[in-house]
C-alpha cells in the first residue's frame, strides 16, 4: 500500500481553502507590487522631465533667436515660465525619489508651466526643432507619469 507525503486532510483543506479563496491575495500583491514598480519608474521618469527641462533652457539660450533673447522684454514671460518649470520639475523628482506624498502637487506645478512654457512660445514667434522635442518629451513624461501615479492612482 502506497503512502502519500501529506496526509488525506491536509490536502483536502488545503484544496478547500483555495476554492473557497482564490488567490485574490496573489493578484491583490501583484497589484501592490505593480504600484510599486510604477512608483520607482516614476521617479525615472520624472529625472528624464528635469533632464529634459534643463535641455530646454540651454537650447533656448543658445538658439541664438531674438524673439528668445533673454535682453528681449517680449521674452520675459517665457523666460519666467521655464523657470518654473525648472523649479516644478526638480521637486517631482525630489518627491518621487524621496517617496513624498508631495509629488501630486509639483505635477500639476509642471503641467501648469510647461502649459505656460508651450503659450509663450507660440507667442514669441521662434521656431526651433529642438525646442520642439524638448517640448513634446516633457510633455510624454509627465502625460506618463499623470497616468501612472497620477490623482487616480494616488492611492494605489
């Protein structure tokens, strides 16, 4: 006569327990890591911004554009919003690093200037395909990380 390694109830309660739960539990700390993971590639995501941004002012800077010459009052505007998208993007990286609960209110800080950035650049007139690319990767990485950590998933 063959003995088996668990006894016959072990295995029936063990049975009967995941039919009566299913592995909710699994998914449910599937889906914390998965908010996790979302939460450290945020942070990459938001150097990537602030690398980004930094590439802007130093491609406006040297676009060599008088409608972005930083003596040019006409200027001023677009001037003062990428700092502060500047500023905005160094404390969305600052806080996702850090895993502050600050975060959603530096994104809307840099959606907000990078909105202000994007109209004072259409105003001025210049047209610079780095600029543009500059623009449109900033724009993805906040988009992205709108979508992934955003005030949906905030408290995920």
């Amino acid at each position: 006569m063959h003995r088996s390694f668990l006894p016959r109830w072990t295995l029936c309660w063990v049975l009967s327990l995941l039919l009566a739960f299913p592995p909710v539990t699994l998914v449910g700390i599937g889906q914390a890591h998965a908010a996790a993971k979302a939460k450290a590639d945020a942070s990459q995501i938001a150097r990537g911004v602030h690398q980004w941004t930094g590439f802007l002012a130093k491609q406006a800077a040297a676009a060599k554009k008088p409608e972005l010459a930083k003596g040019n009052k006409r200027a001023v505007p677009f001037w003062e919003a990428v700092k502060r998208l500047s500023a905005a993007a160094s404390q969305l990286e600052r806080d996702l690093t850090a895993k502050r609960s600050g975060y959603l209110k530096a994104l809307g800080d840099a959606r907000s200037a990078l909105t202000s950035v994007r109209v004072t650049y259409e105003q001025s007139g210049a047209k610079d395909a780095k600029i543009d690319k500059a623009l449109s990767n900033i724009d993805r990485g906040l988009t992205s990380l709108e979508k992934n950590v955003g005030p949906a998933n905030a408290g995920k």
